[in-house]
C-alpha cells in the first residue's frame, strides 16, 4: 500500500511539474505581450514627444523677434489639460535651452517661466528632468550672452526664494544657495518674477514689506478681469492720463508739483501702469486688447516721465541761481574808471600835485609855442612852478 502512495505521489509531482512549466509557458508569453503592449505605448509616447517638441521648436523659432504668447499659452493649455504629456514639453524646452543660439535660449527660458507659472505639473517635471542643472551650466558658461545670463539667474532666484511654495522640492532652493555660496551675483528682479504666481493662492509671504504684498495681491486679481472689467481699467488709466497731463501742462511748475491732487494722480497712473502691464501678460491670444493695452502703456510712461524730467531741472534751477548773481558785476569798476581819467585832458593846476615828467614837458612846450598865458593860470599854479623855471630857462638857452 505504501508503494501505491508513493507512486501516486510521484504521479502528482510529475503532473505539478507539468503544469509547472506550462504555467511559466503561459506567464513568459503574457509578459512578452505586456513587453509588446508597453513598447507600443512608449512608439505613441514617441509620437507624443515628437508633438511637442514642434510645438516647443515653434514657440522658441530663432526668426522670432519677440516671445509668441499665443503659442506659449497655447503649450500651457496642452499641459493643464493633458492632451500632451506635460514631460515632452519639459524635454523639448531642455534642448532648447542646451542650443547655443541666444535668440533660442531667451525664447525657451521664457517659454520655461511661463509653464511653471501657468501649470502646477511644471515644477515638478522641471526638477525631475535636471532642467536646473542646465540652467547653471548656461549660467557658467562664458560664452552665454548677457540677457540670458541674468534671466536663467532671476528665475533661480526666484525659485529658491520660494521656499514656502517649493518645499517638497528642494532642489530649488539647493541650487540658489549653491550660486549664492560661489558669489554668483544676482541681478535685480521685479515681482513679476515670482513664481508660481497663479498657483496656489498664497504665494504672498507673510515677511514681505506691504507695499509688495498690495501690489501681488493686486496682481493675482488682473488675471481673473472680464471683458468688462478690463474695459473699465482701460477708462481708469486714459483718465488718470488726462487728467495729470492736464495739470501739469496748466499749472506753474512748482505749484504742480507740490501739489496733493498731482501727487495722487501720479500715483493712480503708476497702479494703472501695473494693471496695464499685467493685462498685457494674460491676454496674449486676444490680439484687440493686447493692442489697446499697449498703447495705453505708452501714454502712461510718457505722462509719468514728464512728471519725473519736471522734479529734476526744479531742483537743479534752484541752486544754480545764486552763483550767477555776483560774477559780472566787480571785475570791470575800476579799470574803466582808469580807462577814462587816461582820456581826459587835465589844466596844468590838476596835473601838478601827480607830480609826472610829462606832465612837466607839457607846460614847457604850451610856454614854448603860446608864451606865459595871463588869466588862465592862476598866480598859484606859477608860484608852484618857480622851481622847475630855472631849469626850462637853461634848456632855452641851450
């Protein structure tokens, strides 16, 4: 009995390992059609990236003589809503920026901004693709124009700064305190330069100075601006124009600028200049009020830079004007009194208290030539020259 349980033992042994190995069969060939499927999917993921990357080589074109916000708006709108992998876009942007050509490099570090402000993925596709490292490697290399050097360092910079935004990231922060410690110098930078600046909702730090925090709060508004809206801060600024071109074109110099009302209206023009500028930025695919809003930019900076050209020459005036006052005045009082006692003939009684040899050889040649005059010269005047007669006598003589 003991050898028929061994041998049914045996029996099912052999059976489990053959079902064994059909089973290893079975498992080898679905992972060779998982192996299949997978390649598959990475050929579409290929076409994905091929996608992108036109998309990005189209933002970034080295004929562009501007940023194409259209497009870059358009490159956001794919990645928020996953038509394209957001990690092709991040891609093509990281050989942009590796190109050595400066027009494509300012155009892929703008493209950059724009996707991590705009998109929340961007962060962290940016960081898991070393984008970063590349960025220092542009900033290190000495052949990196200018303009790009500093725009690759304010977005560093503003990264880093963003500590609170950023924290599951720190490779932000890592690679601005690794600039700063090699005394990388940082060019200065506006708050449009913060980033994320839509996402989320507290981007405005609790330490910074008030007035910044009113001008970000302010500009976390602009984006969200119906038409209407929009229509109505474009009314704001053209009157705030107006009005200060008004007064400072009417009004006498000083008194406009010492003014509340111009002071006030000054700074309505700098807050609507804001609003304007931010408008400009969001509304890069509606070309109508793009335009409008640049123009009124222009009369903006034009009202505010006069206000600024009158400040200065006041001041400037206001000094100047005592140094002139005494130059022209002492120099010339007596050399031309000198001038004109030269020119006037003196009677012989005036010139003898001076005491002169011509004025001797004068009365001389008048004895000479007209003989002694009776009358015109007084008995003093010839009691004054009874010493000089005797030697005029002799020279006669002679």
């Amino acid at each position: 009995m003991s050898d028929n349980l061994m041998e049914k033992v045996s029996a099912f042994g052999e059976k489990l390992k053959i079902e064994g190995v059909e089973i290893g069969k079975k498992m080898t060939a679905g992972m060779n059609s998982m192996s299949f499927k997978m390649k598959e999917l990475f050929q579409g993921g290929v076409g994905g990236s091929n996608q992108a990357d036109k998309f990005v080589e189209e933002a970034t074109s080295e004929t562009l003589d501007q940023p194409d916000w259209a497009t870059n708006l358009e490159i956001c709108d794919m990645i928020n809503s996953e038509r394209i992998n957001s990690v092709d876009f991040i891609r093509g942007i990281k050989k942009r920026i590796v190109l050595k050509n400066p027009r494509v490099q300012y155009l892929s570090l703008v493209l950059l901004e724009t996707c991590v402000k705009n998109c929340e993925k961007a962060f962290s596709e940016v960081a898991a693709e070393r984008v970063l490292d590349e960025m220092v490697k542009l900033i290190d290399d000495p052949q990196t124009v200018v303009n790009n050097r500093n725009k690759a360092l304010i977005l560093i910079e503003a990264w880093g700064e963003s500590a609170n935004e950023l924290r599951y990231l720190p490779v932000y922060e890592e690679t601005y305190k690794s600039l700063k410690s090699r005394g990388i110098r940082f060019p200065g930078r506006d708050d449009e330069s913060l980033a994320p600046i839509f996402t989320p909702a507290r981007t405005v730090a609790e330490s910074e100075v008030i007035s910044t925090r009113s001008q970000e709060v302010h500009e976390h508004q602009v984006p969200v601006l119906s038409a209407e809206q929009t229509k109505e801060e474009f009314n704001v600024a053209r009157n705030s124009i107006e009005l200060l071109s008004t007064v400072l074109s009417s009004s006498p110099q000083q008194d406009a600028l010492q003014d509340d009302l111009t002071t006030t209206l000054f700074q309505q023009c700098h807050q609507s200049q804001l609003t304007v500028q931010r408008i400009i930025e969001t509304e890069g695919d509606n070309e109508a009020v793009l335009f409008e809003a640049l123009n009124i930019n222009d009369e903006i900076q034009k009202v505010l830079s006069k206000y600024e050209e009158l400040k200065k020459p006041s001041v400037a005036h206001a000094e100047a004007e005592p140094a002139m006052i005494p130059v022209a005045v002492e120099p010339d009082e007596s050399p031309r009194l000198s001038k004109e006692d030269s020119l006037i003939r003196k009677s012989a009684g005036s010139r003898i208290p001076r005491g002169g040899e011509n004025d001797d050889m004068m009365d001389d040649l008048d004895e000479m030539i007209f003989g002694r005059k009776s009358g015109a010269t007084s008995e003093a005047g010839q009691d004054g020259n009874k010493k000089p007669s005797q030697p005029k006598d002799d020279l006669i003589s002679f």
